[in-house]
C-alpha cells in the first residue's frame, strides 16, 4: 500500500524536485502498520525546507486498532462516473459495503471540481517541473554532450541526449504554460482553480471523517502500454489528483482483484493532518480485506 | 534634431547581512573561488531555500527609506534563465509581489533646484556567480565562481525620470548615501556591491511617447555610467537623425573602446517565465515589524541637511557636503557638541579632514582623530592660542603622531605670539629690513602693509598673532 501524507508533513530536504507544490515524500509498505512506523520516523518539522508544516507528530500506530463503528465515510459521485471499470466499481464498492457491516456510516459527498484536476494538475506539475529540470544542462549537472560548439549549444544538445521522451514533453508542456503572454491563461488559472479543488474537501469534511474511492479508473495496465498516447495515460491520473492538488493525506489498498488477477486499489482521503484518523480506518479495512498478498505475475 | 534623454536606473546593491540570503554561507568578498558555497548555494538536486531574516528586514529597511509602499504579503517568483554563472538556471527573485512599490528620492541640483524622482519597486534576491574567463590564450572554456552565488541583492528600479547626466549623477551620489546611512550596503562599486544599469532612449523634444529602450550593463563606476549616458545619448540621436529605428536591446559597456556594444541577442532574448517560487512560503508583513524596521531608521541624509542648516547656521553648501556620508555628519555632530563652535569645525572638516580621507582613500572610520581631539585643536584655536594656519599644521601633526593637540603645540612651540614686547622686536627688525615698503606705507599705500604682514609672519615661523601684527605696524608706521 502507499500513503501520500499531508503536504508538510515529510521534509522535502534531499528529495530530487518534480512538482515542488505537489511532492511529497511517503511509504510504500506491506501492511498499514508498517506505514505507520515508517512515517513515525520520517514526519515532523524540518528547518531546511520553508514549506515543512510545524505540526505536532501524534502516535500513529495508537488508532490502528481503534475500529470503524460510528466513521463517517464519505463517497465522492463524482468518482463512480463514466470511465470507471466496472469490475474497479464492484471492487471498491465492495470494500466500502464492508466498513458499512463494522459500523461505518455511509455519506455520499460530491466534489464538483472533479473534472478539472487533471487539467490543473498537469499545467502545475510540468511548469514547476520545467524550472525544477533547468539544472540538468550539462555545466553543473546531468549529462554533458560531446563537442557542442557554444554554451548554448552545450545546453541544447545535453539537455537533448540526457532527458527522456516523457520528460521533454513534460518540460515543453510546462514551458509553454509559462510563457509570455500564456501565464494568465494556463497557470495562474490552474493556481485559481486547485484553491477550488480543495474547497471541495474543505466543505466534504464538514460532514464526513473520510472520504473513500477508487485509486485508478481501471486495473493496473501493462508497462509501456500507452506510450503512444500521452493523454489517455494522464486521465488514468484523474482520481489520485486531487487530494495532491488539495495538499491532503491519501492512503491506498488493495481490495481485490480482476477476473484476470489484476489488482484493484481503493483510496482514502482525510483532512490535513490526520494521518492518524486515515491509518486507523485503513487498518481496520485491512483487516477485513486481507493483507496485499504477493504481487500478481504481469 | 532637438533631442532629449530619457533614463532610468535599475540599481543592485549587495546586501551586508553576514550570510547568504538561503543558506548559511558567508558573504566575505575576495574569498578563494567556491570556498564560500554548499549544497544550496551551489543549487544540487534537492535541497531547499531558507530564507534571510535580516535580508527581509534590510530590503524593508530600503523601501521605507525611499517612501515606498510596504505590501502585508510579499512572495518570491523564480526566474527562469540558462546561463552558467547560475547553478539552478533560475534566480529566486520577486516580480509579483516586491517588498516595496512607489516612492521617491529627491535629489538637489548644483543650482540647487530640488526633483523627485519615483521609485517603481524594490524587490529582493539572489546575486549569481561569476564568470571567470580563462586567461590562457586560445581557451575555449570559461570557469566557475559560485561565492557571490546566493548573497542578497535588493534591486530597486527607478521610472525614467532622468532627463540629464546631471540628474543622473546627483542621484547615484544620493543613493549611495541613503544606502550607506541606513547600513544596508558598503556601496562599494568597485567590487561589485553597487552596480548601476542604466535603460536609456532618446526622442524628439516635445514628443510624449517614450522610444525603444537600450538596457546597458558592466557599468562599474559613477564615471563609466555618465560616460556611457552621453555616449549613448549621441548615438541614439544620430541614429534618429539618419532616420534609423533604435532596437531595444541589451548592450554592453565596452570600458577599453568607449563605446556601449549589442549582447548577442539569440543568447539573452529571454522570457524569463516567472512564477512564484513553490519552495519558499509568503513573508507577512505585521504593522509591528513595520513599525520597529522604521523606529530603526537613523534621520537620512536629506533631513540632516536641513536641520545642519537650521541649527547649526551653516551654508546650504557645507550642511550638503557635511550630510552626505553618515560618519562624517556624526563626527562633525560630536565634535561641535564637545567645542560648540559649528562654523570652524565645519571648515576644517570640509578641508582638512575630508582632503586627508581623500588623498589616503580612507573611509571616515579609518579617520585616527577622533572628534574630541579634533575640538580640543578648535578649542585652541578660538582662545586665539593658535591661528588658523597653524591649526592645519598641528592637524597634520595630530594625524602622524596621535598626539593631543595641546600638547603638539606645546612640544613644538607653536603657541601663537601674542605678546606685545617679543611681537615689536619682530615688526622693528622688519620694518627696518623693508624700509621701502615701510615707506610706501607710511605714505598712505594700504597695499603695501600686505607685504610687511607676510614677512613679519615668516619671521615668526607664523605664530605671530595676525590682529597684534596689524596693530602693532600701524603703531609703528601711523601712529
């Protein structure tokens, strides 16, 4: 399973920068214990990274055990929408039917902004990634082409041997979204519209303790399986965005599998800072779900 | 063609804050090259700015002195740009929300008219590295010097107010002495810790549109940047008068031909994509900090001028002269509060002290009297113990020595000659030595007593009290 904590939470100090509003470090762990122990160890204030959250660390193992009677479950419409396989929906729909048997109340809660994350994720993550990525150019870092006549042709040509497709397209995205006279339209409305996004949380847990959903609108796919269709890759995105837009925790399992043994993951979602509430919900649903097994044979 | 200038002034001023403005790294200039540098500074993948409180308080500290408008929120934007000198390929900077906006300076002319001119910000950032190009003949290769990478320069960009070399010259000497009052900057722009880059564009007198501006960079002294006014000033109209467009451009100071060359554009025609620096969090602004950043502000030079005129009695000159280095202003201050005599300690401040500095190339610290000695001399000097020439000499001699003044007077028998009976031995001796100019005298030619003081006061080794002197030749010759 993996958990992405609250944005603050882990120092970002030592961590290679991609998306610097969106990274966030975090455990990828066996079992819902282990991720607990290991952001025991890793959580808390850093002096070295300005955006590292002085926020007092709690135990997070003591809610492991603490059970799913009287949890407001949120359940978000607008993730079980079109696109959704139906064997992910029968999955996740499964699991939350089981926290609902523990006690758990059902909430259904909508968060309408939905539909824009993806748009606003990829306008943010690749302009922040095109400045992150300026440091691999050959001077000081990165690789350095052979025989380039000038310093801007050393830039060009390490810049154009030493990243790989994705990345160029992803720095070229970014660019572009910066750039004179595109600044308005691209990213400073993606900025107005991820403070919407998290608005949508804000009001959902006003009336929920968590939210649960699908982690991906479909079954793991094969490595290299879109590579020849950017887009259609990014939209598989679509459900894990908005919580990093929103700078919340997020914390996914497995919970069953395809017809063809795929595993299928469901996601939960908590307030700022309350990755304890999160691992004790997840922990009591792991219980229940069983523990993430070996890995199926891709 | 009638033509007239029009300049503004983008001025960076390395701040003297102890460290780095994101990192811990010191400022020291003159290190060894990247002996001053660590993972921040030298932009490795992965680390993290951390911000300089003392360059926030330094960069409020300017804005409130040029009047500007302190936002509650500030914020850092990063400047994206390829150059070599900069290991991350971009400078945090501030281009959407500056410490400062608005405000003026006022400068005062040599006529003594008095402009204004604004201020259209103040932002805060980092200084980059430096290029050092290799001195084996033939080399390619250029290398690296990241000390100066991450010290704190506040940018403060002017409107193009500036309509002559004059104006432009005042306002570099004003700023560097607002800079220099509220201790923010040694100003030194020999090393680099003032540089000043001038946009300048000509057009048609009584036009109202502003040209296409030159940018000019590599400016590195008050000189080099009037030079570089008047030589772009005359190119710009001759290319107006052969009826040619001026590009906007960057161009470079060429110290060696004189002449201001274009940057090859393809290298630094640059959008430089800002955007708010994700690694770093909004600096807010409280009333309180405002308010104890302006409580920390000594009066600037401008006031000082005013008040040394007012209540010391002083000519607009010498208030302007003494007022334009903090140190100089609080030495005369001391000094005069010790003796209370403003006028004489002013014109040996003015002349002999500010000469010495001069000459030697010392700061007014540097300076080894101190103000109480200095007042001592003037104390000598208004009980008519010494004359006003022998003061210069026992100043000389106060600086060589470090010797009180009564005391150099006394070892070096210096004391004026004030009494009557050894004065009249001088004036018999000479007058009968110049009997013809004793003569002319006699016989109503006020113009040769002239000559009688001069040699009475040689003979004297100049210690004979010049009133004595002059009453003591009228005994004699018209009496």
């Amino acid at each position: 399973m993996g958990l992405k904590p609250t944005y603050g939470r882990v120092s970002r100090y030592g961590l290679v920068a991609y998306a610097s509003s969106l990274d966030q470090i975090g455990p990828l762990t066996r079992t819902v214990g282990d991720a607990a122990l290991l952001l025991q160890a890793i959580a808390g204030h850093d002096p070295l990274d300005s955006t590292c959250a002085e926020v007092a660390v709690p135990d997070y193992t003591a809610g492991l055990r603490e059970g799913l009677r009287g949890v407001r479950i949120g359940v978000p419409k607008e993730y079980f929408v079109a696109g959704l396989d139906p064997e992910v929906e029968r999955a996740v729909r499964g699991a939350v039917e089981k926290a609902a048997e523990l006690g758990a109340e059902l909430v259904e809660v909508s968060l309408p902004h939905t539909p824009y994350a993806v748009g606003v994720y990829y306008l943010t993550a690749t302009a922040e990634a095109s400045s992150n990525l300026g440091r691999y150019d050959g001077v000081h870092y990165g690789h350095r082409a052979e025989g380039a006549a000038s310093i801007v042709d050393l830039f060009s040509q390490s810049r154009r041997e030493g990243f790989g497709e994705e990345v160029k397209r992803r720095i070229m995205l970014g660019t572009y979204a910066l750039s004179a006279g595109y600044y308005d339209a691209y990213y400073l409305r993606a900025l107005r519209v991820r403070r919407l996004i998290k608005q949508d949380f804000d009001r959902a847990f006003e009336r929920v303790d968590v939210i649960a959903a699908p982690t991906a609108p479909t079954a793991a796919f094969a490595l290299g399986a879109m590579a020849d269709d950017p887009l259609e890759m990014y939209l598989t995105d679509i459900y894990t965005i908005s919580c990093n837009l929103a700078g919340l925790p997020g914390i996914s399992l497995p919970c069953g599998l395809t017809g063809d043994g795929r595993p299928v993951g469901l996601q939960l979602f908590s307030p700022a800072f309350s990755e304890e509430r999160l691992l004790g919900v997840a922990g009591a649903l792991e219980g229940v779900l069983g523990p993430a097994g070996a890995p199926p044979n891709l | 063609m009638d033509t007239e200038l029009i300049l503004g002034f983008e001025i960076h001023t390395e701040l003297k804050t102890a460290s780095k403005i994101f990192c811990g790294c010191p400022t020291v200039f003159g290190a060894p090259p990247n002996t001053q540098v660590c993972p921040v500074c030298l932009g490795l993948p992965g680390v993290l700015p951390v911000l300089n409180e003392r360059a926030v308080e330094f960069a409020l500290r300017t804005a409130l002195a040029l009047g500007c408008d302190i936002p509650g929120r500030a914020t850092f934007d990063r400047k994206n740009y390829h150059y070599p000198d900069l290991p991350k390929n971009y400078q945090i900077s501030q281009n959407y929300h500056p410490f400062g906006t608005g405000g003026a300076v006022e400068i005062t002319l040599r006529d003594g008219t008095a402009k204004r001119i604004r201020i259209n910000n103040i932002h805060l950032e980092e200084d980059a590295g430096k290029l050092l190009h290799s001195e084996v003949p033939g080399a390619d290769w250029s290398v690296v010097d990241l000390n100066r990478a991450g010290v704190p320069l506040i940018e403060i960009v002017t409107e193009p107010d500036f309509r002559t070399p004059e104006e432009a010259q005042v306002f570099m000497q004003t700023m560097r002495s607002i800079l220099r009052y509220i201790d923010v900057s040694d100003c030194k722009m020999q090393e680099g810790s003032l540089r000043f880059e001038a946009n300048i564009s000509v057009r048609r007198r009584g036009d109202t549109a502003l040209g296409p501006k030159v940018e000019i960079k590599n400016l590195n002294s008050t000189k080099t940047v009037l030079r570089c006014i008047e030589h772009e000033f005359e190119r710009q109209t001759e290319m107006l008068e052969r009826g040619e467009r001026v590009a906007q451009e960057t161009r470079l100071w060429d110290e060696v031909r004189g002449c201001t060359v274009a940057m090859r554009s393809k290298e630094f025609a640059n959008d430089y994509r800002y955007f708010p620096d994700p690694d770093l969090v909004p600096v807010l602004i409280t009333a309180e900090m405002r308010e104890r950043v302006a409580a920390s502000l000594p009066e600037l030079p401008a006031p000082r001028r005013r008040r040394f005129a007012e209540e010391f009695g002083l000519p607009e000159y010498d208030a302007a002269i003494l007022t334009v280095d903090r140190a100089v202003a609080d030495y005369f201050e001391e000094a005069v509060r010790i003796c209370g005599k403003a006028k004489p300690v002013s014109n040996i401040i003015m002349t002999d002290v500010l000469a010495h500095l001069n000459d030697h190339g010392l700061d007014m610290e540097d300076f080894p009297v101190p103000a109480r000695s200095l007042a001592a001399l003037i104390g000598l000097m208004e009980e008519g113990v010494i004359s006003t020439k022998i003061a210069k000499t026992v100043l000389r001699r106060m600086i060589e020595t470090g010797k009180e003044p009564r005391q150099i007077v006394e070892e070096e028998g210096l004391i004026q000659i004030s009494d009557t009976p050894a004065l009249e031995a001088i004036v018999d001796q000479v007058i009968a030595a110049n009997a013809a100019a004793a003569e002319e005298y006699r016989a109503g030619k006020d113009k040769a007593k002239g000559r009688l003081v001069g040699e009475i006061m040689k003979a004297s080794r100049g210690k004979a009290n010049p009133a004595l002197v002059n009453e003591l030749i009228d005994r004699r010759l018209r009496g």
